[in-house]
C-alpha cells in the first residue's frame, strides 16, 4: 500500500481478505501447522520455502500486523516480539556478539540504558553512551573498530530529549555500521525515522500502538537499505554461511531488504522465543487502525498541558518538545512537524517527596508504570522505571530525583488541567 496515506495504511495495510475470507485478520490460535510430507516441512527449516510450522518462529496473525506496521514505517520487512525490550535486544544482538561495540544515546529508557549497559555487557558487548547533543567530532570519536552499531531513541522516555537522526546517521554510516532507533513516542504517524537515515526502527507496541493498556508486545522494521555485504567484515552473521541452516548466507540468499528479520526471525526467535501472542497481535491490529485518529488528540493534550505547567509558579522546569523554550524544539519541527507525542515530563520545588505528595493527590491521572494509552497517567521515573540507575546517571540522562512524567491520554484537555492544577495547589 506504498501509495496510500497513513490514515489508509493504519487501517487497511498488511491484510487484504480475498472472496468469502474474513474482514478483520483471522486469529490463528494454533501452535503448529499440518503438512503432507516430510519434504514440504523440510524445505521450511532449510529456508527454501516460505510458510509456518511452528508458532514460536513465525505465525500468519503476527506477519499481518508485522507488515501493517512494515507499510507504516516505510520498511522492507518486519516481525512482531514479546516486547519492546525483546525487540531492543534482537535489534542489536542480531548483528552483535561477545566482543562487539555499540554507541548508544545516554537519553534513553532506563530498562534499555540496563539492557546495554548490564546485561549485554556481560555478554562481552559493550556500550559507549554519548550524549544525544553531541556534535559529529564527539560521535565520531566515541566509534572503535568492533563498534557494531548505533542507538537511539526518537523521544526519549521519559527526558524527551529529541535525537537528531540526520547526525547519528551520518555518524553511524560513516563508519559502516547501521543506526538502529526505537521510535515508540511518536509512531509513525508524527516520525518516520526511516526518510531521515535510520535503517532498523523498533518499536514498544505496548504503548501507543496498543493504545489501550491491553496486549505487551514489540516489533522490529527493517529498511532494507543498509548494505550488510558492503560491510561484510563487521557482520559475519548476516555475510558467512550459518552452518545452523546448512550454510546459508542470509545477505546473499535475501539481500538487503529481507535479509536482518530474516535472520531475527529463523535464528534468534528460534533459539530464544520471545515470540508475541497471536492474541496479542489481534488487540495491537485493533489498535493500530486508530493510531491515525489518536495520535492528534495525544499532541493536543500534551501541548495543552504542558504550556499550563511552564506558567505555574511550583514548577521548576518542563520538558516537552512542543514548547518553543524547550531547546529541542526546533529539531522536534524538523522531524516530527506535526507534534511528537503526548507525554510531558516536568520537575517540582522539593524534590522527590514533593513529587510522591503531587502524585498522591490526582485525581484523574493514575500513577501507572504505564505510559501512553487512552487513559492519563503518570509516575517518578527515579522511584520506578530508572530505580536501577545512580542519581549520576540519572543527572546524565537528563531525569531528576524530582522528574514526574504525565502521559496524556485521550480525555478533556480542560479536566486534566483543573486535575493538575488542584494537586499543585493542596
């Protein structure tokens, strides 16, 4: 549906019933599939066929929505995962091993900051975080000869600093190595990180895909633009024969535009299984046909709100991209014109306690580990989701003990206002 706007990809792309089939994506709850010999299953494992026999690795509701989300980005290939911290992973451990390198922004989730710096570093990968202002000379300079990779996130969760991607993907480039960015806040629908230099995009479809609190899950797009065999050296995964699926060379047998998931999918699913439920897939379909109507409504009430916070007299600083004082606010115009997201993160006088006695005396917003659905919410970020990380690297991936991130849902602008304003004031 490469022709057709966003608004018709979201609700119409990467299914199209043929006569009598279903109109909405068929659930196939089903863990394996039937064939009539031996020979037809085995040109599946050899890769020689294209088709399903066992859920864990690939499954027809998942590729569906898989492509939908594919058409949305602008990609050549996709698949769905258990979670966004799933698809984080196999983002980077796809073309990473014990010894390699990765260059990552400091301004980044809390649970992915942990998954670079902990646990993949004991893996024997390692992780050079650099700050996401830092000029071409210091990208440049944070790059070694095992450095694999490039990360990034859009918006930062939950400091909203915005990535400026043209710089990271030059950097990444520059070196021969791809840049990988979660773009979770804004969605397709506000950035495509793919038309600005990104090559693989993920995804936490948890969020604002889902839209609705119902169904974890994660994806991985693919552009299929980045040139795996002009890099041959650096990717031996992807260019030299995998003598677990007799020697295939994923780069050479599906090119560049379906080589990466392919290798995601036959490979690390199949040995580590963070496959996301067909259920699962089903609701975040649901959601995605909206995803155009909603995203709107989620800017809106973060502008709103976030231009009421920077006039209170409690407030100390606000963070939000949409604001023309916030200094990413004109790299936010140039990669997402029409707003990015509707989470606000601002920090009040006193610090930690002054946050929890704020957050006690909502009404409206829940305080939720959640973080952008239909329903407000809201949480201190240093107490919750970076409770893992040392107020140094909190200062340094710009979240203050005292930070309190709101996310916007989709109700009356006007009532979320009077519910903030009435707890700064008691």
């Amino acid at each position: 549906m490469s022709n057709y706007s966003m608004d018709t990809k979201c609700v119409q792309g990467g299914y199209t019933p043929g006569n009598g089939e279903p109109r909405q994506i068929p659930i196939v709850q089903s863990t394996t599939f039937k064939y009539a010999t031996s020979s037809d299953m085995g040109k599946l494992f050899d890769l020689e066929a294209s088709g399903y026999f066992y859920t864990r690795l690939q499954n027809p509701t998942n590729d569906y929505v898989a492509a939908k989300i594919a058409e949305l980005e602008g990609g050549s290939a996709a698949m769905l995962t258990s979670s966004g911290q799933a698809a984080n992973f196999f983002a980077l451990f796809n073309i990473c091993e014990a010894g390699s390198h990765v260059v990552a922004s400091s301004s980044i989730y809390g649970g992915t900051f942990n998954l670079l710096a902990v646990t993949m570093a004991k893996m024997g990968i390692e992780t050079t975080f650099v700050s996401p202002d830092a000029t071409e000379e210091e990208l440049a300079a944070a790059f070694k000869d095992n450095t694999r990779a490039v990360f990034g996130e859009t918006i930062a969760n939950p400091a909203l600093t915005v990535l400026d991607i043209e710089r990271f993907a030059k950097a990444a480039h520059d070196h021969g190595v791809p840049l990988i960015i979660d773009n979770t806040f804004p969605t397709p629908v506000n950035c495509r990180p793919i038309e600005w230099g990104a090559d693989i995009v993920t995804h936490s479809t948890t969020k604002y895909m889902d839209g609705h609190g119902v169904a974890v899950g994660g994806a991985i797009v693919d552009s299929g633009k980045f040139d795996w065999m002009a890099h041959a050296d650096k990717f031996p995964g992807l260019t030299t024969p995998d003598e677990s699926y007799h020697g295939i060379v994923y780069a050479e047998k599906f090119g560049k535009e379906g080589a990466f998931i392919t290798k995601a999918t036959s490979q690390l699913m199949r040995d580590l299984g963070s496959i996301q439920s067909p259920q699962n897939a089903f609701y975040l379909n649901l959601g995605l046909e909206s995803l155009h109507v909603r995203m709107p409504k989620h800017v809106e009430n973060g502008q709103a709100v976030a231009e009421f916070l920077e006039q209170h007299e409690k407030v100390v600083k606000v963070n939000y991209p949409g604001l023309k004082s916030d200094p990413y606010y004109d790299r936010a115009m140039k990669y997402m014109g029409n707003g990015g997201c509707g989470v606000v993160s601002f920090e009040i006088a006193g610090g930690r306690e002054a946050a929890e006695a704020f957050m006690g005396k909502l009404k409206i917003c829940a305080i939720e580990t959640h973080v952008a659905d239909a329903r407000t919410c809201c949480l201190n970020p240093a107490t919750s989701t970076h409770r893992q990380m040392t107020d140094e690297q909190l200062n340094a991936a710009g979240i203050p003990a005292g930070l309190i991130r709101i996310s916007c849902g989709l109700e009356d602008k006007k009532d979320l206002i009077a519910d903030i304003e009435q707890a700064l004031r008691n």
